[in-house]
C-alpha cells in the first residue's frame, strides 16, 4: 500500500491543484454556484477515488511483491499480476535469473578446476621434498637440522594451501566418528616432534579423565591441533621450555586445551586473532605469520560445531581451548 500511495501522490496533487484551478477560474468569471461547484469536485474525486481503487486492487500482488524483499532466487521467478507492467518485469526477472545461473556455473566450474590443480600440485609437490630429506640423511649437522627445518616449513606452507583449497569443499570432505582424544594429540606430537627439538621445547600431554572420546573429523581436528601447537612453539621459542596439552571436562563438555608461556597476544589483537589475514602486533615481529592458520581453525570448528575459546596475558603466554 505504502509503495502504491508513493507511486500515485503526485497525480493525486495534481489532480487537486487541477480541482481548485478549474473552481477558481469559474469563480472569477462570475460563477457563484458553490453547491454545483462542490458537487462537481465531488464528483471528480469519486471517479479518482474509484480508479486508484480498482488501480491497486488489480495490482496489488505486484505491490505486495516489489515491497518484499526476495529471500531465495527461486522466489523471483514467482508469477505476478497479468497487467502489462507485471509481465513485464516477470520476463525481466527470468532473464536475469538465467543470466545469473549460467555465469555462477562458469564460476563455479572455473573454481572447481583450479582447486584440482592446487590439490594436484599440492601432492605433486611432497613427492620433492621427501627426496629432500631423504638427502638430508647424508649431510653433516648441523647442516642436516638446517635443511629439515627449511622442508619442514615448505611442507607446512603445502599443507596450510591444501586446507585453505579443501575448505571450499569441506562439506563433502569431512567424516564425523568417535574418536580418542589423547591418540589424536600424541599423533601430532609425534608429527611435529622435530620442531620441538629444534626449538628445545617439550609438550606436557595430562588427560584429567581417562579415556576421553569425542566426536569429530579425525583429520581436520589433527589441522587444527597443529596450528595451535605451532603457534604456541614458535612464540614460546627462546622464552619457555614447555608447552602444556591439557584434556579435561567442563560442565558436561570436552575440553582441549593448549597453553604455551610465550609472549602473549596484546589487548588490541586477541579480538582480531581468527580475522583472515590479520597478523597483528605478533605477526610483525615474526616475518613467517600469514595470518591464515587462525582463520582456517576458526572456519573448521564452525562446520564441526567446536568452539574455540582464547585467553591470553601480553608477555606471559596464551591459551587455546577447542570445546566439543
């Protein structure tokens, strides 16, 4: 109703000032007949009345449909009123939507073919680094340390690529089962135990309940469990000697927690920490922060339904829980 009055308020104060035009000239010329005068207004604003009326009755589904907002773009190949305007604007709305649909599947496919390829190169490219250290067994140290410790970070960065691709699809890429937790965080020890050693820190695991099984996606939980443990490493490095790993219940909850004594996360940044792309005031003293491991973990827990919660003390360390 409100967009009908907008569309028709100027003819309606045209159609007014005409009413007191035409009356005014009539009394000018001598015309004194108010009756008649009032009768004749009357009866100009009876048949303006009645086309408004039979004007909005006949297109009031159109109204009603311009004045809601489209919540799915199914919803905009509805049928409208069969007035000309209405017709009209269906025939726009479908071409529109056909335009749409083909070129969001020319983007999808475009971006279905390039995360192959990133998958593809990813794989393609492990196969060289395992050459790599494989040839790192016949070096010296501390040469042999070194050169693992630059594989080390290619495969990191490889495998930080293939999650942020796999995201897109992470709907089809995950299986939800029962699994035990402390396995789960002695695999990743053991998958990042040169990095503790090159960084002369040792991760104390303590299970205050035994036994504690969750469920979850076996693989993107490992992702996540890594990205903490290599935050936690690499801003402990130089400042503390451990790290601790902590499974423990919480009003009736799982709770995995990670606590390193490193340099803390100021004020300002722990809000934005899980922010794409954001670095912060960590991310320019270590030149290696991207800004994307948090934001990947943020983006997983929220399709596996965890929550991440994080506390931190600038100067005196961090902590990350995942709760299930």
């Amino acid at each position: 109703m409100k967009l009908f009055l907008r569309e028709h308020v100027l003819l309606i104060i045209v159609q007014i000032i005409q009413f007191i035009t035409i009356a005014g000239i009539f009394w000018l010329a001598g015309f004194r007949h108010i009756q008649i005068a009032m009768y004749s207004i009357f009866l100009s604003l009876f048949f303006l009345f009645c086309y408004l009326a039979y004007h909005y009755v006949s297109r009031r589904q159109f109204y009603h449909r311009l004045s809601t907002p489209i919540r799915s773009l199914d919803e905009s190949l509805q049928e409208l009123d069969h007035v000309a305007i209405a017709t009209e604007l269906n025939e726009l709305l479908k071409s529109q939507y056909s335009t749409y649909q083909n070129q969001l599947m020319e983007m999808n496919k475009a971006q279905e073919e390039h995360l192959i390829f990133m998958d593809r190169w990813i794989h393609q490219m492990k196969t060289p680094l395992s050459v790599l250290e494989l040839m790192a067994e016949d070096l010296d140290e501390p040469a042999a340390s070194s050169f693992r410790e630059e594989t080390d970070r290619l495969k990191t960065g490889l495998n930080m690529v293939l999650y942020m691709a796999r995201l897109r699809t992470i709907e089809q890429d995950f299986h939800i089962k029962r699994v035990s937790l402390l396995k789960i965080v002695q695999e990743v020890n053991r998958d990042n135990k040169r990095l503790f050693i090159r960084n002369h820190i040792f991760p104390q695991v303590k299970e205050l309940q035994e036994g504690i099984t969750v469920e979850t996606d076996e693989k993107w939980l490992f992702f996540m469990m890594t990205q903490f443990i290599h935050n936690a490493v690499k801003y402990s490095a130089g400042k503390s000697s451990h790290i601790d790993i902590i499974i423990n219940k919480r009003f009736g909850h799982t709770v995995l927690e990670i606590t390193d004594s490193g340099i803390g996360i100021s004020d300002a940044d722990i809000k934005r920490v899980f922010d794409a792309f954001y670095t912060g005031e960590n991310g320019r003293k270590f030149r290696e922060s991207t800004g994307v491991g948090l934001f990947l973990v943020k983006e997983v827990a929220k399709y596996l339904g965890h929550k991440i919660e994080v506390e931190s003390t600038e100067g005196k360390g961090s902590t990350f829980r995942i709760v299930f």
